[in-house]
DNA sequence: CTGAAAGCGCTTACAG
DNA sequence: CTGAAAGCGCTTACAG
C-alpha cells in the first residue's frame, strides 16, 4: 500500500485530478481568493485535496509571498523560569492564526543576538518579539533599520519609537515598599538588577524616588550584572559587608532574592526574622518555598499574548504607531516578609 | 544613507559586482562545493558578499534543496519544567550546526499534536523529536509511515523499529525503593503516572516487580490520568480513602509528589515525620522546598542534546538503525524522606 | 573552473 | 470564473 519515499503532493496532483489549472486550484484553496472561483470547482478541488492528503508547502509560498507566516523570539535563556510563560503567550496567540514561532536563546551575548537574528531573517519572518533588550541596543536598532517589525517584551530600551510591552514598574515597586513600610521597615535595601536594562535600572530609579519620598535612606543599594541567583547572592555579601544597617531588602527580581535568601542561610540570619525579602516577577513554586517568597506579579503569559497581537497588526498594517503598553503588576504577600525586628 | 524598504541582497546582485555567473557565486559561498572555485574568485565573492550584507534566503535554499535545516520538537506544555531544559539541549545542539528547531505545545491533546505536525511538514521540517509519545501512538505511526526521521525523548512508545532516548527506570526505581526500605519502610505506596505513557506504566511495573522481590505489598497504588499536582492530590486523597496503611510514596513524578503533600498538608500529616514522599524529574528549585523533595534526577539537557544528535545522524544518513538510548538517572536524597515512624 | 538552463511549489498580475 | 506565464532565490545536473 504505501510506498517507499512518496513525493509530496502538490498543487499540480491536484490540479490533474479536477482537471483545471494549478493557478485555479491555489485560488480554490485560499481563503482570500476562493470567491473568485466557482463554488463547484471549489468544492472538486477541496475533495481532491483531502483524498490526496495535500497540505501546502509552506517554504514555497514563503518564497514567493516573501512573507512567512513565521515570527522570532529572542530570549536570554528558556530555562530560566521567567521565560517559558511569555512563551507560551506568544506561541498561543500566534498559533491561533496559523503563525510559526521559531525562539532562540542569547544568554545575553550580542553576538548570539546577532547570529539569531540573521538566521531568522534568512528564514523570512515576518516580525520578531525582543525579550533581550539593553537599554541602549545596536541589534534592536538594526532591527529597526532594516523594517524589521519589531516589539519588545519585558524590557525596552531607552530611546522610543518602539513598541513595547512592559510592566509598570512604578506601581509594582510601590505596592512592594508601601507593604515594607507599613510593616516598620525603615532601612531597605535594594538588591538592583543590571542597569543596562531597563527592567533593572527603572526599579532601582522608582525605588530611590519613592524612599525620599518617605525621607528614608537611599543608599542601601548593591548593583548586580546578571539577574541570576549566583550574583543575588554575591551582592547581599557586598552590601552587608558595607552596611547592616537594614531589615528589609527589596530585590531586582525573584532570582536575586532566592540569591539573597542562600547567602543569609549561609551566615545564619533568619528570614523573616532577622531581614525581610522580596523578589519581583512571581516565577513557578515560589509559594512552594521556605520561607516561602513576597513578589511582585508579572503577568507573564499576557505580556507575551499581548506582545504578539501587537506584532501580528504591525505585520497586517493595522498598528497605529509605536507605543508602550504598560501592564499591572500584582502585589503577592508571603512570609518572607513581617514586621521589622527593630 | 539607509532606503526605506531596502530589497534584501541576492545571490545575483554578488555575481553583478564580481561578474561572474550566479551560480558560481553559490557554489563560492557553498562550504561543499567552494573548492570547485578558483581561490581567487572565492575571495572575492566573500568579499563582495560581506559588502553587501549577504546573508542566504534559507526559504530558497529549502524549497530547492527539499530540506530545511529545521527541526520539529514536539512537547505536551512549555510551562511544565521539566521542558525548558530538554528543550535547551536540543536547541543549543541543533544550532551549533546551523539547525534550527520549532517547538509546538501538544496539550496532550491528539488533534493539536496531528496540527503542529502537519505545520511542520508544511515548513519541510528535516526531522522531529518527540517527547509527547503514548505508549500506542497513531500520530508517531503516522511519522514512520511518512518516513519523517523522528527520535522520541524521554517518553517511547511499545513497539520498537524507533530512536528513543529513554531514562533507565529501572535503575531509577529501584534507587529510590532500595532507599525507602534501608529507612525500614515496609508499606510503601505508589501513585502512578498515566498508564498510556511509557514513563508512567514502566514506573509503575518496576516498582511492582520490584516490591514482590522484598516481600512487599505491591498494591497500593493509584494511578492517575496526568502528570500533574492537581492529579496527584486527586490520587493520594483516593488511596488515603481506601487504605492509609503506607508510610512512604513513591510518586510518578515530582509535579504527582508535589500533589501528594499538597494534600497532606490538607489533612495535617506531615511529610515526612508522618510520610515520605519521594518524586521524579528533579525539577528546578525542589531543594528549596519546604520540605526538600526526594527525587530521582533525570538529565534531562543531555537527553535533549543526544536526542537531537541522534536525530542529525539519522537526516544525514549516519545513523546506524532504530535503538533505545538508557540514560542513567540519579538519586537525590533531601528531606522529605527519614526514617519510617512505625 | 565556470556558465546557462531548468526547476523546487507556490502566487499573482495579465488576459480573456 | 479560469488559464498561461512569469518569477520568488536558490541549487545542481549538464556542458564545455
């Protein structure tokens, strides 16, 4: 019955079975275009496909349409657990209308960022979602242009006329000290996320302006170059070896506090007892954890839906300018936080 | 100085400014065929090439050549961590060779598994890996009839005649039994995963095999419909309903662990002054649980990376007949396994 | 070592 | 409503 290597069917195989050309069958079969057809070719052309099993070629219609049904995402790295929900938001709402999401992890290195890029581009998509991005970017620029529909996700960069996804990071950082200061911390400390990006220099720049604002010191801050455990936990070293004069520390993001939480156990200080602690995104089974961890709620899994239906009508032609959507963050309450000891 | 909507360069526009035939512009830039060119020509195609900013239309390339140098992944969630890494080996191997991978969530569900391949066909897909397998699986019968290379990963399905790159449960189970009963359990109860995936029916088996070994009960065991912390709550509610005679579990996964002390945790019983729970995968971020889980750690970076290898052998021709790849896993002891307390 | 031609499977003006 | 032709950007026998 079957046979070995069957060629693809293509267009023509149709074509010859209902005997018209192979031009009227790509009409019959696309959805634009099949109101050009008559109803009955139509319908030979839609039995002969499903008898023959014919599913279009893809590659060759990308060719010839120079567009591809297909989008890019560039990301630091999967496994870091921000990142598979952002994911599965675009991948859901791109899927939905027949798009392709290709992803590839930079580990924050321009030159991956580079080479991702131009693989993509070789690939023909038709816009790319940027989870990458430094505040200042040589590659988003050149995304821009080469008219390479583009919108950021998470983090943007400095200058605009970009589209961008991105969370309010003013809200978020209040609702997290106005919790803190109503549980008597008065000495916060803020373990800051890399200031080349704008998720880390934006949170630091609300948290100093909010403490004056509250007249409390704003000095407690320890800058880090990775959003990683390994440097939350180098930098609560270096920050408590200059000062320990405070009882709560406000970290860049829930890596850093996981970070933070190491090098206290490793020293013998008691969360919440001795310091409080909050992270920031609201990663998997933080809830899980002991203690378990206060976070600020990033609507990850929207972030990336709405990064892509707004991609998608830049494609379409539909977006009406470049703009940044700023998305609510949530205030989660765990016990990493209590009241200051002192 | 920059056109908007520059034309993208072309293999034509290089053989113009060197003046020679496209085609030796192709066979230059070819890494197989470049030494049919003269040296001289080659450099100067590479420098021209360089000038322009060429980089290949790979669509081109794919529909001409009838391979992609893409592969397809095939996974029920991005979002349940055991993934993301399998995910990242696969990609980082496939990329250190100029592939590309395209992943698509399954759900689990038949028809968006039958989608997502379809789709990838239709991009020319090379190859696929699959880590959604059943244990009788029509979608992967469908592969082979279709002659698609095609490794499973962690999952395989009964009848053989297919790459699988597996995990040794046997040697994972038995790990985990051999130290359950060295802590004087006797009583030990299992809360199987789904029984038409391999991991959980073979899980399952082994342990049964290997309770009978010791004399042991081997019937207390509920199986579950899918691999998740809802079913394992579901399950363990159950068999605590029908016989609250084990001390220890021996869960199919670590999310069905996770499930179990949820639901203790419910009814007051700790783990594991009252039961010992022990779990499988490892996910990211168990020994920072309350308690640390127990697990047995499966790699799962490199059973992505040696899948994908395998599956380039297979593209290529290398590869030499369908066989199972055990992986060996690992026992990780943390605390939420101690001694039996009766 | 290089060129000219054909073709991968589609889509789309252009006719009629 | 349908057909014939051209072409998307490559690759690759076939010549020479």
């Amino acid at each position: 019955m079957q046979r070995k290597t069957r060629r693809k069917v293509t267009i023509r195989d149709i074509a010859d079975l209902v005997d018209v050309h192979h031009s009227t069958v790509s009409r019959a079969l696309s959805p634009e275009k099949c109101d050009q057809i008559s109803p009955e070719v139509v319908k030979k052309v839609e039995k002969a496909a499903k008898k023959l099993g014919y599913y279009p070629n893809i590659v060759a219609s990308s060719l010839k349409q120079n567009r591809s049904f297909a989008i890019g995402v560039l990301i630091p790295d999967l496994m870091n657990p921000v990142f598979p929900p952002i994911i599965r938001g675009i991948q859901d709402t791109a899927e939905a209308v027949g798009y392709t999401v290709i992803t590839a992890n930079t580990d924050d290195e321009e030159a991956k960022e580079r080479d991702a890029l131009r693989m993509m581009q070789g690939r023909s998509i038709d816009g790319v979602i940027i989870a990458t991005a430094r505040r200042t970017d040589p590659v988003i620029k050149e995304c821009i242009d080469n008219d390479i529909p583009l919108v950021l996700v998470n983090r943007t960069i400095d200058h605009d006329g970009v589209n961008a996804v991105v969370i309010d990071e003013d809200f978020g950082i209040r609702a997290v000290l106005d919790h803190l200061i109503s549980l008597k911390h008065t000495n916060i400390a803020h373990i800051a996320g890399p200031q080349h990006t704008s998720t880390g220099y934006h949170r630091a720049r609300v948290m100093a302006d909010h403490l004056r604002v509250h007249s409390l010191r704003s000095d407690l801050v320890e800058i880090t170059e990775k959003f990683t455990v390994e440097e939350g936990r180098r930098a609560f070293r270096k920050l408590l070896a200059r000062d320990n004069g405070f009882t709560a520390i406000v970290a860049g993001n829930d890596l850093l506090a996981l970070g933070c939480m190491d090098a206290m156990k490793e020293i013998g200080l008691l969360v919440p007892e001795n310091i409080s602690i909050s992270g920031y995104d609201d990663i998997q089974f933080l809830e899980r954890m002991s203690p378990a961890l206060t976070t600020v709620l990033v609507p990850k899994y929207e972030m990336g839906s709405q990064a892509t239906r707004i991609l998608l009508d830049m494609i379409s032609g539909e977006n009406n300018g470049p703009g940044e959507l700023r998305m609510q963050p949530r205030l989660v309450i765990r016990n990493s936080t209590a009241v200051a000891y002192k």
